[in-house]
C-alpha cells in the first residue's frame, strides 16, 4: 500500500493495439477452425456470474451490457441460459467482427454487438 504511481510499467494489456493484434489472429483461427478462442477470465467464472444473477433472480429480458466483450463467448453463455436483452460492446474491431461470426455460428441474431470506445475514468 501507499505507492507510487510510477511503481509499475505500462502494461500492453492497456492498449488498443494489443487487443487489436490478438482478436485479428483469432478472428483468422475461427475461419480456418471454428474455433472461438480464449475466455480470458476463464469458464468458471461464467458460470458464476451467470449463477449470481440467477440468485439475484434478475430478469430475463433485463438488458445486460458486456463491455469488453472479446468474442463474445460470456453472451453466448447468458443467451444459451435464457437472457434475450443482450449488448456487447469492445474497442477492438476484429473482436466485434470475430463475435458477430460467432453469434451467426450459434444461431444467436438477436444479440447486438458494436465496436465503441468506453473512454477511460
Ligand atoms: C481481457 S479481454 C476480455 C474479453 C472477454 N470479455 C472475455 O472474458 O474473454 C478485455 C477486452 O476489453 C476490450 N477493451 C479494453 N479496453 C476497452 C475500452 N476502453 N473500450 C472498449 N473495449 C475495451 C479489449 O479489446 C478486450 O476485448
């Protein structure tokens, strides 16, 4: 505690760019695979988000916005478990490209998903 806001390095985990280079490959390995990707946090933690909000007994058609949304494999999820008012939005425009092709592959055209800046506090 107490340090320094020079104590660390920049991270490329902070940069467009970075998004940008990972989500271009993995849009080209879902074409040549069908592959969808990594899930960075992991499944686990899907399904207990997705258990959270079951307990809470949060609504259905409550309309559930995902930024960050990669390729979109945490909407796959809340659509596959019943959620129809579902928003993905990510800076990184492969990453929208890779999760609109995913969407079509799971037969899920109601999940919308849009390239958007969420600036920075
Ligand atoms: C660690 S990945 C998580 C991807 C996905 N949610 C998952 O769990 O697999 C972080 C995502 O946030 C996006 N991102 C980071 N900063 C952003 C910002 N300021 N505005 C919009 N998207 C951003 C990146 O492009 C990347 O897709």
């Amino acid at each position: 505690m107490g340090g320094r806001e020079d104590d660390f390095e920049p991270s490329a985990l902070g940069t467009k760019e970075h998004w940008d280079a990972i989500y271009e490959r993995g849009l080209q390995h879902f074409e040549d695979s069908g592959n969808a990707g990594e899930i960075w946090f992991g499944e686990e933690s899907m399904s207990r988000l997705i258990g959270w909000l079951e307990k809470q007994k949060i609504p259905l058609d409550s309309c559930v916005l995902d930024i960050g949304t990669g390729n979109g494999v945490l909407l796959v999820e809340l659509a596959k478990s019943g959620y129809t008012n579902l928003v993905g939005i990510d800076y990184s425009p492969s990453a929208i490209q890779l999760s609109k092709k995913i969407m079509e592959k799971e037969e899920l055209p109601q999940v919308k998903l849009q390239e958007l800046l969420m600036p920075s506090a």
